[in-house]
C-alpha cells in the first residue's frame, strides 16, 4: 500500500490523510517533550499506550454522548478519526493545585481546589501557550461565545465521568487538557473532542500513595515512566493484546 499523505507533524503525533474525505489517521509517537519542547525525550512504547488508553477513554465518553473525533483504532499506533478545524485552544481543567497553579498562586502541591476550576491556554508554541481569559479567545475570535458554551459545558461533564472511572480504578485525575475542534456534517457544525486524552496531558495519581502515573515522571525525571503509563492502561484494563513485548510497534506504517 502506498504512504499515506503526512498533513501535520505535532510533538507526539502525527497526521496523516485518511482513507475517506473527512477523515484522518492519527499516529503515535513515542517522542516526549516538556516545558515547550525544550526537555526532549522518547518513552518506550508511549505511543502504543496512548493509542490504546484514548481510544478507550474517547469511547467510553461517546457512550454518555460526548461527542468526539475518534472513529477507531486501526493498529497499535493508529486511529482512524474525524477531520475537525481545531480550535486554538487549550483547556485544562484542575481539582487538585498542581504543576503551573501550585507554582503561579503558591499553593502546595496536592491540595484539593474548592471547586474544579476551568483555565485556557492560547495555542501558541512560539509564545509558549500563554494563559488567557474568555474575553481574550472571544474577542480575538479563537472560539464564538455559543462555541464557549459547548467547550465548558462538555469540559464539565467529562471532568465528573473521567473522575468517576479513574477513581473505580484507584486514580486521582488530578488534571488534564482538552482540545477541540469543529466538525462540519450535513451542513451542521458542531464542537467535538479532539486531540487525546492519556498520561500524557492528564496529572494522575496513585489513589492510595500519590505516586504520580503520568507525564511528570519524564517532566520531573522521577524514572519508570514507561512503568507508569503501563499501569494506567493495566488498571484501566486495556494492556496491548501483544503484551509490553511488542509496546514499540510496527517500524513501518503500511
Ligand atoms: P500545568 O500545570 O503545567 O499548567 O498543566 C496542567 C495540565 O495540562 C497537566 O495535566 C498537563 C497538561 N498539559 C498539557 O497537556 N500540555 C501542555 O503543554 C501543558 C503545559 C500542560
């Protein structure tokens, strides 16, 4: 089978056109990068995990009618989805002070916040994802304000059903990003969750001990990151059907 046409190169994925108008193969990698790219990385076998750990997060989020991007897996590295104009915005939704809040409002790490609180980033490598406020993405014309709308509304809902199931399985989901997108169907648009959900953008943390399950423990050099991300998928219930064995995947992409 021929290459498919690369349309976009990220930090830890890439795209590829997909078989269909209107949709896109998202490949994993297993590159890791912090701190605007300037911590560089590879954690073995991430991109399988990845892969794996948002498919089952997306499709258990379709199941309460969250709408996303994800069609389905297609490999260990690959998932067939909707091709949606991402909206330049990152979401990241705290329960617990950790990473940039604990540093920028000097509240120790690991204190429960009164209530979840809801922030925006401008996607922007070249400035380094500024922090900005609804009046900002509104005025600059980022996202419409009926699009805000639909971005916390469905930010909220999958903040309770994430802290829901991470919690059954011993997780503290003590933050995460978002992205989303618009998708144009039948001469509808509407705002759909896009990009992935894994340790990669979520702080998760051993309910019991707080050992940190996610991205920190390359941020941090904390070690067994590889572990980490294993862990999440194992107590999710979905390690790769090849077993950690195979977690580099295929070299070449059919
Ligand atoms: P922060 O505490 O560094 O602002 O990160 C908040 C959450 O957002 C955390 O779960 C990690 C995630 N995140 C990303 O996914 N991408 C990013 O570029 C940053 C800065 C954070």
């Amino acid at each position: 089978m021929a290459r498919r046409r690369q349309l976009y190169e990220g930090k830890a994925k890439i795209l590829f056109e997909g078989p269909e108008p209107g949709t896109l193969v998202q490949y994993f990698k297993d590159d890791a990068t912090a701190f605007n790219a300037q911590k560089k990385g590879m954690i073995t076998g991430k991109g399988v995990l990845n892969n794996r750990i948002s498919e089952f997060l997306m499709t258990k989020l379709a199941e309460i009618n969250v709408p996303t991007h994800f069609i389905r897996r297609l490999n260990m590295r690959e998932q067939l989805i909707k091709e949606v104009e991402i909206i330049p915005i990152e979401v990241v939704v705290r329960n617990i002070a950790a990473g940039s809040i604990a540093q920028r409002l000097g509240i120790p790490e690991g204190t429960r916040l009164p209530r979840s609180i809801v922030e925006y980033y401008y996607k922007n490598d070249s400035l380094g994802d500024p922090m900005v406020a609804e009046e900002h993405i509104t005025a600059f014309g980022w996202a419409t304000p009926p699009d805000m709308d639909d971005i916390v509304h469905l930010t909220l809902r999958i903040n309770d059903f994430l802290t829901g199931l991470f919690l059954g399985v011993g997780i503290t989901l003590v933050d995460f990003k978002l992205e989303f997108g618009r998708l144009y169907e039948n001469e509808e648009m509407r705002v759909v969750l896009a990009d992935e959900i894994s340790p990669d953008n979520c702080r998760l943390w051993d309910s019991k001990t707080n050992e940190k399950m996610d991205k920190d423990r390359f941020r941090r050099d904390l070690g067994k990151i590889e572990e980490a991300y294993q862990e999440v998928a194992r107590r999710l219930g979905i390690l790769p059907e090849a077993g950690s064995r195979d977690m580099k995947g295929p070299e070449t992409m059919q």
